[in-house]
C-alpha cells in the first residue's frame, strides 16, 4: 500500500485561476489542471529563482519531489502553450502557510480576514463577501 503523500506548503496562493490562449474563447479552449503545488514549484523556481533545493525546503517536500512536482508542471505548461489549451489553477495536495481569502466582488487576495479592506467595488456587497481559500 502507498504511503499518502503529505500536503505541499504553499506560500502564496496564484491571483488568477488560470490562463487562456490569445484568440480562442474559452468556451472552446480544452481545459488542462495545473495544481497548486504545481503552480507554486514553477513561482520558487522559475519566478522566484530559488535552487531546486530551497524550494523544496519551501514547500516542505524532499529534493526528488520538487523535481518530481516541477517537471509535471513544465509538461503541462508545454502542452497547454504547444496545443492551444486553457491552464485551470486547482486542487492537489496542499495547505496554504498563512489564512488566504478572495473577494468574490473585487477578486483581490486578502492574507487573514481582519485584512480586507474594503474598496468601493465591495462596498455595497454583504458580510459573505470573502471566500476562504483554505477551505477549497
């Protein structure tokens, strides 16, 4: 039997939920998963430009996971700019470090609830108004 992997430590949650090839409607576009650990090896390594190793310690992993983790992520990335298909951000084996939240009006990522600071778009807009990323 399998050991059950453990959660991977993400440290910021992606701003988006994902991406969408130029000149395709979406409605069109093949979807292609990207999970959040994923994501969060292509931001340490390539965006942060953090050695393999850091990263992994980052993210609470071992050295062979992160590679593991990173070179998925670099297929799917590939296959979704080579093919023409949408990147959806979700799901995997994760837990955030810190208390993340959205906005459903304002889409803005708040870290912690006492936080959110409301702008004029979420005026108006009821005390539900904040999705907690942890929980999805």
């Amino acid at each position: 039997m399998a050991r059950p992997q453990k959660n991977r430590k993400i440290c910021n949650p992606p701003p988006m939920k994902g991406f969408k090839p130029f000149g395709i409607p979406l409605c069109k576009a093949e979807k292609i998963k990207l999970t959040y650990e994923e994501y969060e090896s292509i931001r340490l390594v390539n965006y942060v430009m953090l050695p393999q190793d850091k990263a992994a310690e980052k993210m609470n992993v071992s050295r062979p996971t992160i590679t593991r983790i990173y070179n998925k992520a670099l297929k799917i990335i590939a296959k979704a700019f080579v093919e023409g298909k949408a990147i959806e951000i979700a799901g995997g084996n994760y837990k955030f470090e810190k208390e993340w939240f959205k906005c459903k009006k304002c889409h803005k990522l708040i870290q912690g609830v006492n936080n959110h600071i409301k702008c004029e778009n979420c005026l108006l807009y009821n005390e539900n108004e904040l999705i907690n990323l942890n929980l999805s």
